[in-house]
C-alpha cells in the first residue's frame, strides 16, 4: 500500500521485474476490504506507514497478522523511527526508510 502514485508505479515495476505479482493500493480500507473481507490469497504485505484514510500501515498489518500469523511485512516510512517500529509494528516484519532503493523492497521480501 502507498498513497503516492508516483512511487507506487517504481514499487509496481520493481516488484514485476522481480517475479512478484502486486495489487497497489493507495489505503488501508481497500487493503481491508481485499485481503480481509473478501479473502483473496496474499503472500506478503508492503506498506507505508501513514496513508490516506483511518487506517494506518501499523493497523492494517495487525489486522491481516489476525487471519494469518506469519504474513511477512515490510513497512516504508519516511524519517524512520525505530521506537515507533518495534512498538507498532508487528513481529518478523521489515521497516525500511524512505526514500530507498526498489532493490531493497526485493532483498527484504525475499529475507522475510
């Protein structure tokens, strides 16, 4: 999930070039609504931390971790705040700091 079209179409590309197949999103409630409510198989999620809408990366990565424990997570976050991560974020999951290298998005999914 990234609320910035222009960084969502470099996350897109990258993710393709690397084998991934990607839905984008640009908010929590659609996140929701696709992987939670309407059940549709995922296999990792990536997500910036402060989004459009209610729902931040943090809650939307705690409610998917509710129907599946061991989802890999990869949050993006402009200025970093490691406090913040390891008090809101969920266990065995990545934070990477904005702005980063696709090639980083890649290595971390690939780690978790």
């Amino acid at each position: 999930m990234e609320d910035e079209y222009p960084l969502q179409g470099v996350l897109e590309s990258a993710l393709a070039e690397a084998g991934f197949a990607s839905d984008i999103l640009s908010s929590g409630e659609e996140a929701i609504t696709i992987f939670v409510a309407r059940g549709k198989h995922h296999k990792a999620l990536v997500t910036d931390v402060c989004l459009g809408g209610k729902l931040s990366g943090w809650d939307v990565a705690r409610r998917m971790r509710e129907k599946h424990p061991d989802l890999p997570v990869v949050y993006m976050m402009a200025g970093a705040d490691l406090g913040l991560w390891k008090s809101q974020g969920v266990p065995n999951s990545v934070l990477l700091e904005k702005p980063f290298h696709p090639e980083r998005l890649i290595a971390a999914l690939h780690e978790l």
